[in-house]
C-alpha cells in the first residue's frame, strides 16, 4: 500500500476519501482499500476523514446559499440571448428598409428636366437652329472636300 498523501491512478491505496485534482471526483474506498480509478496521470489527494466532516456540510450549505443565485443567472443569460436575438432581427429587417434598392439597367425619370425646359424653350429653338447652320456648314466643306 502507499502511504503517501499523493497518489496516481491505476495504483493500490490504502482505505479513505481521494479527491481527483483534475476532474474534481470524490473517490471512496473503504475496507482494506483497493485500487484508484483512471490512468497514471490522474493524480489523487487523500482528505483526512476529519477535514470531510467539517468541509463537507460547509460545501453543502454554499450549494444551497448559491443554487437560487445560480438560477437567476442562467435566467437572466437566456433573456439576454432572446433579446439579442430580437434585437439582431430588429435592426436587420430595419437595414433592408433603409438601404436603397439598387437595380442595374434600370433607369428613374423624374422629370426635374421638364421644369428648365419650359422656361428655356426659346433657348431650345435658337439652339436647334445653331445646330442646324453647323450641319449645313459641315456638308459644305465636305463637298468642297470631293
């Protein structure tokens, strides 16, 4: 038997309480003792029976005290989520309706034009006769060219 207060996994251990450091298991043997649970690398200390006595109702009554706290935790965390949720949903659906709606080859006549035209209606005639007079000149050079 080791008599040690460290033990490991897999090795033979004398009666009493072993506590697991890594997954924070309580081992029992009781009788004559036995062999601990796990591999080699699982470490165990041995709590003295006395210490179990007094930690034990200590561990008990934190349990109780924190359990309501706890509760309301996992409450509050769930209405955060659903709220995040909401919001998300929220803010999404309002960022459709603000962006624009952009369509390629498609084109918004909204005839801000047509209020400039009617006040400059003589300027559009004066101006189609200028074109005009251009046009005739560009032949005639044209035909001066042949």
């Amino acid at each position: 038997m080791n008599n040690t207060i460290s033990n490991t996994g897999g090795s033979k251990a004398k009666a009493g309480i072993y506590w697991s450091k890594g997954s924070w298991d309580l081992v029992t043997l009781s009788g004559e003792g036995g062999v601990l649970p796990g591999s080699a690398e699982t470490l165990y200390v041995r709590i003295p029976a006395l210490a179990m006595i007094v930690f034990a109702p200590l561990m008990g009554a934190s349990y109780v005290v924190f359990l309501p706290f706890i509760g309301f935790a996992m409450f509050g965390d769930f209405l955060a989520k659903k709220a995040g949720v909401g919001i998300k949903s929220g803010v999404t659906h309002l960022a459709m309706v603000l962006s624009p709606e952009w369509r390629p080859g498609e084109a918004y006549f909204l005839g801000r034009r047509k209020k400039a035209a009617k006040g400059n209606e003589s300027a559009s005639a004066e101006g189609d006769k200028k074109l005009e007079k251009l046009e005739k000149e560009i032949e005639t050079k044209r035909e001066g060219k042949k």
